[in-house]
C-alpha cells in the first residue's frame, strides 16, 4: 500500500491546492508543501523499512485491473526507482519553492498541475504494468503542456505545442509496440498480459524484436533528448516557468533514461546489443554537438538546456555499454544532473524575475549586485562542467570508465566534452556576472528561503560526490539483476 500511496498523496494533494486557492491564493503553495513533506516521509519510511530486506525489489503492489486484456495495477520498487522517486520528491519542494513567488495567478492549477506531473513521473518509476507505464507516462505529459502554455513566457503557446507534438508522436511508436508485445504472448499463451515479469522472457523473432525495440527506444530518446531527437527541448525550456523547468530538466528527462534501463535493453537483449553502437554514436554526438550549442546561445534558459542534452549524452552511452560501472555512472548522472540543472534553471528563473530578460547579453556585474546568487551560480556551474568531488564528475568518470571497455573510440570522443565544458560554464559567469555592472537600479538578493532551497541542493551536489557509496549500493542490485535478466532472455531468443 506503501507504493500506491505515493502516488495517491501527489494525486490528491494536486486537488486540495487546486480547490484551495478558493479560500486565499497563497494556500495552494502550502498545500502543496504539506503533500511534498508528506511524500518525503513516506518515502523516508519506506527506505528505512527496506534498508535490511536482501531481496532486489524491496516493495511490490498487484492488484487485477482490466482482466480481461491480461492488465493489472502493479507497482513495484528496486533501488534504482527508490533513487529516482527520491529525486522527484527533493525537486518537488525546489519547483514550489522557486514559483513562490513567480507564480501570481491561478496559483490552485498552476500547483495541481505541479503535482499532477509529479504523480505521473512516480507513477512511470514504479509502474511494472506496460499499460499502467504508458497511462503514467502520458499523465505526466498534459500538466506540463498546461504549465508551459498558461505560465510560460512569450513564445509559450508554440513552445507547448512543439512538446506534446514530439511525446505524443513518439508515444504512440511505444503504445503501438506494447500492444504488439501482448499479442505476442497472446499467441504463446493464449491469454493477454502486459505484465513486465511475463513479457521479459518472452522469445521473439529478430527482426520483430527490433522493431519493438526501436519503438521504445524512440520514445524514450524524445524525452531524454538525444539527437536528432532534442530540438523540442530548448525551446520548452526558455519558454517554461521557472518550476515547470526544474521539473523537466531534474525529472521528466530520467525517465526516457529510466525507459531505456528498465525496458529496452532487458525486454530486447539482443536487438539492443545490436544496436548498442548506433546508440552509443548517438550519445557520444550528443554530448559534443550540444555542448558546442551551448557556445552559440545568448539566452541563458536556452544555454542551460543544451547542457542538459549534452549530460544526457553520457547516460545514453553509459546505458548501450552495458558494464555495471557504465550502468552505475548513467545512474548517477541521472541524479547529479537532476540537482545541479534545476540549480541553474532556479537560478536563471530568478534572474529573469529580477530582470525581466534572459539575455546574457544584458547583464554583467552581477556578482556585485547579488553576490549570494552569484556565488550559487559559481558553484553549480562548476559542478556542472565535472569539477571533481561532486557528483556529476563520478557519473561522467564511471560512464566513461565503463564504455571504454566497450568502444575506444566513442568514450573517447565523448571524453572531449571535459575541455569544451569548462568553457560553456566561463561564458556564463563572464557575460552574466563579471565585468561592469549594467543596472541602473538595485535588485534583491536571493532571499532566505531561496539561499535555504539552493544550499539543499549543494548539500546534495556534494554529498554525491563524497559519499556515492550510498546510491551505488542502492542501485546495483536492481543494475545486477538487469544485466541477468537481459543474458537469460537473450540466451532463450537463442534458443
């Protein structure tokens, strides 16, 4: 009951600040916080039950649904969905926090929708239905329509549009291969299922196998984003308020890298080893090509973003390796990535409050002006470039150690990234907060609720880079048991 709680606070919190802003437009914010706080300790409590248990899935909810198509409600949590729910509950509270003041009207849907994406993204972490993933994956997509659309910024109608065009197009590749799946299994056994356990040693044809493959991979590539696939992303970005970026760059974008670890490789094995240097050719092209974007962007939203396409890179590659130190690095990518780009987009977002403009071009001298948000964009733009001792350098440093037992010549490539980064992250600090001051008038520093938010979050950046041990024992197993599934089910298409 402990899963489908923590779905159901999200769900029903995301109602009581939509019906409470009839009372006063400042409740939805704290509702919104009291279901967070709430979240947070269900999944503190379930940690800490399940911190001694030997088994890979620490926590299994399978209730019947739809018998009659084989679909059921089950939930299901290892250490790596433990991770990511985690992640989504910390980001939550940063996403309230950086509206609270951004947000002036409609305050009870802008937070429903909040939570109703949050539910989602929980929902696609423990869902072990492929009908139940796909419903979740499409309930986290329509509030972030809605908070791009009513709450985005000048060009938001376009850039909301372009989103759901790229998810529901690609979605539909997925839903198509679920269906397919099921009626594979139908004719084995004569009965539908889209349950994950039943489907996951399924024999099938190759070439039937890759096609079901590539359905999937699509869609997660869309939201991850990879090229070719990326170009709705800046766009959504600039355009999002400054929660709903926090949200979708710190969560939505892990779960096309969650699609790819739990789905794609373990149900196609062998169509995925298949693929795997196409797939690592694409991340390693990702990880360069966006971050020499990034050189050529002027609008600070749009820059962070690229970096985000770049960071994703490394997952895409340290996933299609296939090696537990490559698997483990994306998973702490994932992570790292998720805390320090909800950082700069924060710290974008209150720059742009401050200064109505995202051009870098307009600013200059900040440090001076507001030297408390200047020294947290000091620090997260150096943990973003992979200063060592922080995070995203350990996941970066272990996807890199892994594939390149796996392919030279694209870790290689991919390893560049350590000279062009640095220099997308001096760009930022150099045009936004050296030089001479350009304001003409006083802005305010980051508040104390702001510093109390950041200052989270650096506690986490660094945490993860000194003490990774916690989140690597969390996950091997579940990574362990992928990596052996994936080889069972490979040597039954074999057979």
């Amino acid at each position: 009951m402990m899963l489908l709680a923590l779905i159901a606070v999200l769900f029903f919190g995301g109602l009581a600040a939509f019906i409470s802003e009839r009372w006063h437009p400042a409740v939805p914010r704290w509702t919104a916080l009291a279901a967070l706080a709430l979240e947070f300790v269900l999944v503190l409590l379930q940690y800490a039950l399940t911190a001694d248990q030997s088994s890979v899935w620490i926590a299994d909810l399978k209730w019947p649904w739809i018998s009659r198509f084989g679909i059921g409600f089950h939930l299901a949590m290892d250490g790596l969905s433990l991770s990511l729910v985690m992640l989504t509950v910390v980001l939550g509270f940063m996403a309230v926090s950086s509206s609270w003041t951004e947000i002036r009207h409609r305050q009870g849907f802008f937070y429903f929708n909040l939570l109703m994406c949050l539910a989602g993204t929980v929902g696609v972490f423990l869902a072990l239905d492929l009908f139940l993933f796909f419903f979740s994956w499409e309930v986290m997509i329509i509030p972030m329509y809605f908070l791009i659309s009513i709450w985005g910024h000048e060009d938001r109608t376009a850039a909301a549009i372009k989103f759901v065009i790229f998810t529901q197009v690609s979605g539909l590749l997925m839903l198509t291969a679920i269906i397919v799946l099921a009626l594979i299994y139908h004719g084995y056994t004569g009965v539908y299922s889209f349950d994950y356990f039943k489907l996951l040693g399924m024999p099938l044809d190759a070439e039937v196998a890759f096609w079901l493959m590539l359905g999937f991979f699509v869609a997660f590539m869309v939201k991850l984003p990879s090229v070719p696939f990326h170009t709705w992303l800046p766009d959504a970005h600039t355009q999002a308020p400054t929660g709903g970026s926090v949200i979708l760059a710190g969560v939505m974008l892990k779960t096309g890298a969650y699609g790819l670890l739990r789905f794609v490789v373990p149900l196609f094995p062998e169509a995925s080893h298949q693929f795997a240097p196409i797939a690592m050719t694409l991340g390693a092209v990702s990880v360069l090509y966006a971050a020499v974007m990034a050189f050529a962007q002027s609008d600070l939203k749009r820059l962070i973003a690229y970096t985000s396409v770049s960071h994703m890179g490394f997952v895409l590659l340290g996933v299609f390796a296939w090696d537990l130190l490559a698997l483990q690095g994306a998973v702490m990518t994932m992570l790292a990535h998720g805390i320090s780009a909800a950082a700069l987009f924060m710290i974008a977002g209150a720059l742009q409050e401050r200064l109505h403009t995202r051009q870098m071009g307009n600013m200059g001298g900040l440090w001076v002006a507001v030297p408390h948000l200047s020294a947290m964009a000091l620090f997260f733009a150096i943990a973003s470039l992979g200063l060592p001792g922080l995070g995203n350098f350990l996941g970066e440093f272990l996807v890199l150690l892994g594939a390149f037992k796996v392919n030279m010549l694209l870790t290689a490539l991919a390893a560049l990234v350590m000279i062009l980064s640095p220099v997308y992250a001096l760009i930022i600090m150099q045009k936004a907060f050296y030089g001479p001051l350009r304001l003409p008038h006083p802005i305010a520093d980051f508040s104390r609720r702001d510093i109390i938010a950041m200052g989270l979050l650096v506690v986490a950046s660094i945490w993860l880079g000194l003490h990774p041990h916690k989140v690597l024992e969390t996950t091997e197993p579940s990574l362990q048991q992928a990596m052996q599934s994936s080889a069972v089910t490979g040597s039954t298409d074999e057979q």
